[in-house]
C-alpha cells in the first residue's frame, strides 16, 4: 500500500511551556506541516507514506529532512532548492487564552516549487492514496496548480483521494478559497473538515453550533455530513467535533457517512481531553482515518480509530503523532482511564 501527501513542511519555534512570545529567551525546535503530519501518522502505524514537497539545499533543510527520515516518512520525492524553510511561530495557549499562530513562510521553498519540478507519473506509478490539504492551494498560484495537477495525476493512476479542508483565515480570504476549494472537489472521494472549514471553503453550515461557548448540535453536523456527500459525490464524508471549553480542555469525537456502514451518519466515542498540544490533533485524525479506512473490517471501527489516534495525539508536543497502533487500538477499545501501564 503506497500513499502520497502533498504540502509544506515548515520549521516550528516555539517558547518553552506556556510562555508568550514576548517572554522567549529561546526557542523550541520541531517541524511540522499538515500533509507531513499526516504522512508520520501512517508511518507511525506501519504504512508506507511519500512526503512530496520542497526544502532548502542548506543546514536548515537538511535538519528537516533528516525529521522525516527519523519518523518513518518516505523522502523519495522530496525536491531541493529554493531559497529558505518556511517558519511558524506557536506560542501554547492556556486556560482561557487561546494559542496563537505567526508565520513567517512567504517565498518559501515550497511555494515557489511548481508542477514542472514533479514528475506526476513517476509519483502516482502504484500510489493507492492520495492526500492534500486546503493548506497548500492557499499557499499561492504556483501551489494551486501543483494541488490540482497533483489530484488529477492521482484520480488518472486510480489512486483514493482524499482532502482536508483546513481554513487558515492568515492565507486567504473566504471568496479566495471558495474560488479555489470548490473545483478541486471533483477529484475528491474522501473529505475531511470541521464546521468552520465546511463553511468557509464549500459554503455549507452546521446549523445550531458554538464553538466559541462549547456548544454543538448533532443534528446540525449529520444535515452538513448529507449535504457535503450529495453536494459534492464524495464517497465519504468524516467530521470532527471539537467542543472548545478552554484552550486546555476540549471535547473530541468525530461524525461521518460514507457508502458502506455508514449510510446514515455515524457519531464516534466522545472524548473529554486536557490538551498538551493541539497542533497537529486534526491531522492525526486525517492520517489515523486513512490508516483505518485502510486496514480495518468497518468503516465504523476505521472511525473510532481514527479519533482515538487524534485523541492522542493531544497529549504529544510537537506537530508529529507519537501514539502506536497498539496504543490507538487499546484506547479505541473503550481504556481510557489513562493508568501507569507497568
């Protein structure tokens, strides 16, 4: 099983625990970057995963590299050149202060990359799974097309796509993604979003939802599942319910319809999660979605996996998912009580 991801990988400094950025004396090092996230996530369950993106020839770039190589990630079809990594600062939130974001990624090694540095053909030659993220198309016109040559090569080799919607209102405009988002929907067979993305890149709403006071309607989210699935055809249609009480303390679980157990929308086990580091978490899911559409008997079973992996993921700093099939598998089976394994 050969499964590709498309995006940029970035450099993360952040301040030590729950400093501000204002407080930093140094910073934290990692690496990080949705579609690397969710390619370390099948790597960390035993699936072969190729990371295609763009790094600097330099120190920096090899550094990065070298992230992916340590996580298991294929770096087959990884490029070099451009001119610098792109960066995003994350100062961790606490209590009722949320976290906050800074980025520092324009002219990028990965946004100037275009479809002329990729050989499509050689990439998808047996790729069974494809993935982007709404990310990279917002990156730029260079990025949107190598998305959509990305998507199409993928659909033309017979390969599942999948997309993750992920607004992120600091690179563009909701008319923006609209404009891009809503074509590159036609190679889509899985989709992956939370209500804000929903809304903000396809137009549809989950009606009766507030994130910001906690609060969520069920209903409201299996109306959005049914119309995104009719709206679109996609095969499946999975999304994740964040109930925000704090920036520490967050309700995780997940809905989704798809064509096989799931024709009426299926709501996973709910987890009430005290956050570590929540960069990341939704990726996780992505990545542990796709693991378990992959290798599990059900889709319901794919579902609950996939949101025990991202409940995890929680609990790791740092962008990359941490947590082992065994350990995904134990919490999805109903042990949850977070006791000393010895």
């Amino acid at each position: 099983m050969k499964i590709v991801t498309l995006g940029e990988l970035m450099l993360r400094l952040s301040p030590p625990g729950h400093d501000r950025l204002a407080q930093a004396q140094f910073f934290e090092v990692t690496y990080g970057g949705s579609e690397a996230n969710v390619a370390a996530t099948l790597a960390q369950f035993g699936l072969h995963a190729a990371l295609v993106t763009r790094l600097p020839l330099n120190a920096i770039g090899e550094a990065a590299l070298a992230h992916c190589r340590r996580h298991g990630i294929s770096t087959d079809f990884i490029q070099r050149g451009g001119d610098r990594l792109g960066i995003y600062f994350l100062e961790h939130g606490a209590s009722q202060r949320p976290s906050l974001v800074v980025y520092d990624r324009a002219g990028s090694a990965f946004s100037t990359m275009t479809s002329a540095d990729v050989d499509w053909e050689a990439v998808m030659h047996g790729t069974d799974w494809f993935h982007v993220s709404g990310i990279t198309p917002a990156l730029g016109a260079h990025a949107h097309k190598l998305a959509r040559d990305a998507c199409q090569a993928a659909q033309a080799a017979g390969a599942t796509v999948s997309c993750d919607l992920n607004y992120r209102k600091k690179l563009w405009t909701v008319d923006e993604a609209q404009a891009v988002m809503k074509p590159l929907m036609r190679y889509v067979d899985v989709c992956i979003a939370n209500e804000e993305d929903a809304w903000r890149c396809l137009g549809m709403r989950a009606e009766g939802t507030d994130i910001e006071a906690g609060h969520l309607d069920e209903g409201g989210y299996t109306h959005l599942a049914e119309q995104l699935k009719r709206a679109f055809g996609f095969t499946t249609v999975a999304i994740t319910l964040r109930e925000s009480f704090s920036a520490s303390r967050n309700a995780w679980s997940a809905i989704m319809l798809d064509n096989k157990e799931c024709r009426t929308p299926y709501r996973s086990r709910r987890y009430d999660i005290q956050i570590v580091d929540r960069v990341g978490a939704g990726d996780a899911f992505a990545g542990g979605l796709i693991a378990g559409l992959i290798t599990k008997s059900d889709s319901r079973e794919a579902l609950e996996f996939a949101v025990a992996a991202s409940c995890l993921a929680h609990s790791f700093r740092g962008d990359f998912n941490l947590a082992t099939k065994s350990e995904v598998d134990k919490l999805a089976g109903g042990s949850g009580s977070g006791r000393v394994d010895r």
